[in-house]
C-alpha cells in the first residue's frame, strides 16, 4: 500500500468515526453480497423497521380493519383512516423535507403522471392569458421532456429548450434570457439527474415570477438529500419521486406539492371520484374537493406508503440538514478519491466541483465505462451508468459510509489499472 492510499483509507475510517449519522446505517436490510452500494439516489435501501411495518400493516390495519379502515372506524388503528393518507403522508414529507406548510404536498400517482397532471394544470391556466410557450432544458430527465411534448402537442404551446453544459446545469442568466410575455411554465430538475448540478431554485423562480411565468421543480434527486425551501422560494408547483433518497421501495408513489394560492386556481385534468367534494355522495358531475386534494384522482396507493412511513420517521431524526452535511462529505471524499485514483487512468469528474452547486452524486466519465460497469456489479460495487459515458456515484447519507465510496472507488481504480 502507498503511503496515500493508507492515508485515504485512514481518512475514510476517521471520517465514519465522527459521522453524526453512522448508526443510521445499522437500519438498514443488508445485503450480502454487496460491497459499495453507490444507487442510493436511484432506489433507496429498505429499512429493516419497513418490513416489520408492513408485516404489521397488512395484519393489523387491513386484515384487522378491513373496509373500514378507509375511514378509520373499526378497531383502533395505528395511523390515519387511509382516505386522508394522500395529504397525511404528503404533509410529512412537506415537513421532513420541503420546506413547506401543511395543507400543499399530496402523494398519489407515479412521477410522470403526477408531471402531467400539474404541468396541464399549470399551461392550461396560463393559456387564458395568451401565455403558451414552455421553457425547459434538452438535459432534464426524459420523462419530463416527453411529458412537456406530449403536453405541447395536445394544447398547441411552444416549447423553448435551454441547452445547459452537460457537466452542470441551468443557470439563471440561462433562464432570463429566455423568460418573457409568452412565458406560460418553466420546468427544470432542482438537482440534475446527470450532472448532479444543484439549481438556484430560489434565483430562477423569482426570474420566472418576474416574466410573469409558473415554475414546476422536479425534486426527484432532491427531496431527502438537499435541503429545499418551497415555501420561502415561492414555487408555484413540484413534484418528486420517494423511492429515490426516500426510500419508500421500488414504484412507491410520487408527492406533488401546489402552493396554497393556486389550489383554487388549477385544475389538473384527470377528474377521478377521489379528488371530487364529497366522493361517497356519488353525485353527478365534477366539483374538485378544497385544497390540494382535488390532485388526487383514483384510490390512494394505500400499502405502497407504508415504507415512507418508517423512511420519514428516520428522516424526521436525522434532519434533512444534517443530512445534506453528510452528503457534502461524502461527495467531497469521492472527488477527492477521483482526482488521487482515477484522474491517472483519464477520469473525469462530470459533476460540479463546488458542493454549493451539487447534490448528492458525482458522476465521472470515461470512454468504455459501460463495459467496467458489468464489471463493477459483478464484483459487488453499485453505482449506475448513463448515456453516453457516465458512471453515477450515487451517496445517500443515511446508508452510505465512506469505507463503502473508499471500496467501491478502489475495485474502480484496481479494475482501471488493468491491461486491458
Ligand atoms: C427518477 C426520476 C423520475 C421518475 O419518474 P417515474 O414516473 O417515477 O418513473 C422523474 N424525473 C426525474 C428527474 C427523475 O430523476
């Protein structure tokens, strides 16, 4: 071993030491034959407290409570009669991790639905007033491009693509320079699925309000790693997926947030009974039910929230700030361990280099990473791998050690210095 090596693997040891977080990690499922698991910000990990509260769900609240437990009659359950879970749960998360009053997050839907409803609320509304254009950008996630497209072609909008560099992001001199009367919606990703660049939500959504504009954030990469704001930035509109950093389990449903104000102002297009006033009168004809329940539109996805309880209930401990120092350091640590390993063997970190500007994983590029990543799995370290050259080094905070980005870089580094 070099005496830098040693040194980094020292650090790496001191580091998890004096993480205020480290017994966090003890909570989690393991997995055995995993060395590095570095996807936490594609699919969370599983809290063991998850599976005991799923057990229990479906033995207690539905097999004890059966129907009745949609309005919490019957015996005594442990939470919320089911009906209100959608705003219960959504406030949660509205607090854990937005930044966000009660009464303007709901969870329903996946994320490309839930895009499609809020984004068709929001052109639709602007529309009236001659606003149809809708500015995103060329890098964002493909489902929000696809879903802004489809949009666009059913509602005659035009759409102006900003085309960020590909190793950060939207900037705000970006977003003013194409704002303007036409301006209808603005959508951006908060934390870029890529680059990992973090937006200046806050700067781009006062440039937006200033055109005249509705802004939706994406918060997919962000909610549970960055701390946000929605309320103080004044966003009009965001959604975001819970099995990402939430570790609510594979397909659990999207959040939505709507500020309090346009509540009464949007209406999202798929009219369902369960976002209808009074939804047992089964009346004739549509009437949104008050407040940001009138986003909910078919039956709540009732068990596939159990497991954001038992991830809210952690992050509700840890605080999303402690969080977001955690996941500076441990991005911090793997820039560090690119730039002494991996540089040597034409590396490139593809991410931003100020932790001000980044969120929760560091991509590296290299010609044929694809193929080192069969590799990478088969030896038990997990990152993932985007078009066209990106390895993603995903770190979620509350799982992740740094011994674990010491290792999995180090099986990278050893697997690179390879004759090939
Ligand atoms: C993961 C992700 C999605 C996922 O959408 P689903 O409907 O849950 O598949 C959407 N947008 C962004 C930016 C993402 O990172």
């Amino acid at each position: 071993m070099t005496a830098e090596t040693l040194d980094l693997a020292l650090r790496a040891a001191e580091l998890d030491a004096t993480d205020p977080l480290a017994a966090h990690r003890d909570r989690f499922v393991p997995s055995p034959d995993v060395v590095a698991y570095l996807d936490g910000n594609s699919l969370g990990r599983p809290l063991i407290g998850t599976a005991e509260r799923l057990d229990r769900f479906v033995r207690e609240e539905w097999g004890g409570g059966l129907i009745r437990a949609w309005t919490g009659d019957g015996p005594a359950t442990s939470t919320q009669p089911w009906m209100d879970w959608p705003g219960w749960v959504g406030d949660r998360i509205a607090a854990a991790a937005l930044g966000a009053r009660p009464g303007q997050t709901v969870v329903a839907d996946s994320t490309t639905v839930l895009l499609y409803k809020l984004t068709r609320a929001a052109v639709d509304a602007q529309a009236r007033d001659g606003r149809t254009e809708i500015v995103l950008d060329t890098d964002n996630f493909p489902t929000d491009r696809y879903v802004l497209e489809g949009i666009a072609a059913e509602r005659g909008c035009v759409l102006r693509w900003i085309e960020p560099d590909p190793a950060e992001g939207v900037t705000p001199e970006q977003v003013a320079a194409v704002v303007g009367p036409g301006t209808g919606l603005v959508l951006f990703s908060h934390v870029a699925y890529r680059s990992g660049w973090l937006a200046d939500a806050a700067a781009i959504t006062r440039i937006v309000h200033d055109a005249g504009g509705l802004v939706l954030w994406d918060l997919c990469h962000s909610a549970g790693s960055v701390e946000l704001s929605l309320d103080a930035w004044g966003v009009d509109l965001a959604v975001g997926c819970t099995y990402k950093y939430l570790n609510g389990g594979p397909g659990s449903p999207a959040f939505g947030y709507v500020r309090r104000d346009l509540q009464e102002v949007l209406r999202q297009p798929i009219q369902g009974w369960m976002g209808r006033r009074d939804p047992f009168l089964m009346g004739p004809g549509y009437t949104p039910a008050a407040g940001v329940r009138g986003v909910v539109s078919g039956t709540p996805p009732i068990l596939a929230m159990v497991p954001l309880l038992s991830a809210l209930d952690q992050l509700d401990e840890a605080g999303i700030a402690t969080v977001r120092a955690k996941s500076v350091a441990l991005t911090e640590f793997a820039v560090e361990l690119v730039d002494a390993w991996l540089a040597p063997h034409g590396v490139e970190v593809a991410s931003p280099r100020d932790p001000a500007r980044r969120g929760g994983h560091v991509t590296i590029r290299r010609a044929g990473f694809h193929s080192v990543l069969d590799e990478l799995w088969r030896r038990g370290v997990i990152p993932d791998f985007r078009e066209p050259d990106g390895i993603r080094v995903g770190l979620a905070p509350l799982s992740t050690s740094f011994a674990e980005v010491h290792t999995g870089l180090a099986v990278l580094r050893d697997l690179l210095a390879q004759p090939s």
